[in-house]
C-alpha cells in the first residue's frame, strides 16, 4: 500500500521548535545534540510471528534513479539487519522513517563495489544523525575485518572531529567486524541468521544468507549462478529473494564483457528451475542486472517454465512473511524528522 497521508509530526520536532522559541527569546543559543528521535512509529516492529523484508536497493553498479545499488533490511523481532549496502541505503533506510541507532548489523554477501559503496555513507552519516552510541556489528565474507578497518582509518580525521565537536558518542562510530564464511551467524532473541556459499565466479568468497523467525523463513540469494548449495540451504523457504542477470541476443553475441557478467550471474530461464526446485511461497527478483534488455523481458521468460507466484522487485518494496507473503510498496516521500542537520 502507498502512504499518502500527511507525515506526522515527531513529539522531538516540537520539542525542538520549543528550544528554538526560548532560546530566541531568553537569548541563549540552543543545545540542538539531545536524545535524538529512534525509529518512528511507521517502522514498529514486526509482530513476533512474522519477518519483514523490505528492497532498500535494486540496482546494479549502474547510477539509475529508480533503482539504488543492492541493499534489504530484513526486520524479525528485535532485529534490524541490512544486507549489503550498496549506493544510496542510507537515503533509503531514512526514506522509511527507521534510526540508524537501531540497526542490530549489517551484513555483506561479498566485497564487490557495488554492494559496500554505500557502507561508509550508512556508518558514518548514519552514527551522526542518530546519536548511536555501540559500534556496528558488521559481518561478511574474508576480507571484511580488512575493509572495516581501513575504513575507520580513512575516515579518522572525519571521526575525531565528530566526537570532539559534534558530540556524537565515539564507540558509534566504530565497527565490530567479522570474517565469515558457511556457518550459524548468530541465534539471539528468536531469531536465528545463517551464512552459507554461492557461486559468483572469480567473486570468491560470496555469501547467501537465511534468516528463520517465529516459523517464518527469507533467503537471500546474494551475487550468484545457479547454486545447488543455495537450494540446499533454501529448503522450504517462505520468502527467496534473488538476484538475476540477462542480455539481449545482441548484447551476448557483440560484448565480450556481456557475456563474462552474465556467466556471473543467474538467467531468468535459471532462476525458474531453481523456483521449481524450491516451491517458495513467493519468489522476488532483485539485484536486476540487465544488459540491452528490459525488466519485463526477465519476468517473460521465468513465466516460461514457472507458475509459481513471482514478483519483480523494486525499491522500497516491502514484504510481509506471515502465513501468507504480502506485498506492499512504501511510500517513497522522506518523513519530517527532527535532526541536527
């Protein structure tokens, strides 16, 4: 469903615009770093027998508008995880009214470019905004401790700054970065997060995840071909969420590089025999890349040899994991937050 009522105005917004009359009035400027909103009341949580999955990004390495680079937040219980974070998470994350300070971790599929661009802008915009105060838990394939690291190293002067003048809290502004690899990533307050390998060519290692809650279960599939481990892992999944890639004839016959990154990735043709394999409730293209091909030419050739119920994926997508999978699609407008910035 679409959001079209009128933003509601944060009781930290009034708070605010109260600090702003006295001070005007008594001549005092105004402390503007309080305890700073959470995530707003159009991002509470999920009842405790449903997961919440929501696109955050789409795209591919391309800049495209409509869609950003690949990112899902996944919502089960207490958690709020981001899975990769590539071009524009966070402008999507503050698009859907939720606090960076309430994000619970973020983990990545692998370490390609396009879905860790968006990591610094998440972090470090994200700890500023929201005041978070614990560093980010942050896991991923081997290489992610390395690429944490050098990150805070990089942006050391930024982080100095921001604690000694802006007054954020030090410890947000680091992470707590693991190396993964096939494995239970962690099982805490009923929600139990499971890495395990896919195939995304000299991309190694690359990482699929699968998050049960409640009785409910989401796969995401990562950057990969089609993976028998992937169905081993997605075995009576509710939710799959998958990448997919295709070209046009043209395209695979004059491109050389076409051809390499398609070989990377799962066809559409693909994509419906695992569907076939795997029986989900409701499968999702996401992570659409696509080469002189448009989007509804995938859909057309999945729907070839499968009939099972499929959706293609786009920003701000959300899904609802219950006894059924429902689909909504958010409203795309910023809610009116009272912030330092």
């Amino acid at each position: 469903m679409i959001d079209r009522s009128a933003p509601l105005v944060p009781r930290a917004m009034l708070a605010l615009s109260l600090a702003l009359l006295l001070a005007a009035t008594v001549g005092v400027a105004p402390v503007l770093r309080a305890q700073l909103p959470r995530s707003g009341p159009y991002s509470s949580p999920p009842p405790d027998n449903e997961i919440r999955v929501t696109l955050l990004g789409t795209g591919t390495p391309r800049p495209f508008m409509d869609r950003f680079g690949p990112s899902v937040l996944v919502e089960a219980g207490d958690e709020k995880l981001i899975f990769d974070a590539g071009r524009g998470a966070m402008q999507r994350l503050f698009q859907l009214d939720i606090s960076y300070a309430d994000i619970t971790g973020v983990l990545l599929t692998h370490l390609h470019s396009d879905l860790t661009v968006g990591l610094p802008d998440l972090w470090l915009t994200g700890w500023l905004i929201s005041g978070r105060t614990t560093p980010t838990p942050l896991w991923g394939p081997t290489g992610t401790t390395r690429m944490a690291a050098s990150l805070e190293a990089a942006y050391a002067f930024d982080r100095d700054i921001r604690v000694r003048d802006d007054k954020v809290p030090a410890a947000g502004g680091r992470f707590d970065a693991h190396d993964i690899g096939e494995r239970i990533v962690f099982e805490r307050n009923g929600v139990k997060v499971t890495s395990f390998m896919v195939d995304h060519g000299m991309a190694h290692p690359a990482l699929g995840y699968r998050v049960d809650a409640g009785g409910r279960s989401v796969v995401l599939s990562g950057d990969t071909r089609y993976s028998p481990n992937l169905i081993k892992h997605a075995k009576g999944v509710d939710l799959l969420v998958h990448e997919v890639g295709a070209a046009s004839e043209e395209e695979m016959r004059t491109s050389e590089r076409t051809r390499t990154i398609i070989g990377h990735h799962t066809t559409p043709d693909q994509a419906a025999q695992l569907f076939n394999e795997l029986d989900p409730k409701l499968a999702v293209f996401s992570h659409l890349v696509l080469r002189g091909i448009a989007a509804d030419e995938v859909m057309r050739t999945a729907r070839l040899s499968y009939a099972g119920p499929l959706q293609l994926g786009e920003d701000l997508m959300r899904f609802r994991v219950g006894d059924s999978v429902r689909m909504e699609r958010m409203s795309s407008e910023p809610r009116s937050r009272a912030l330092p910035y």
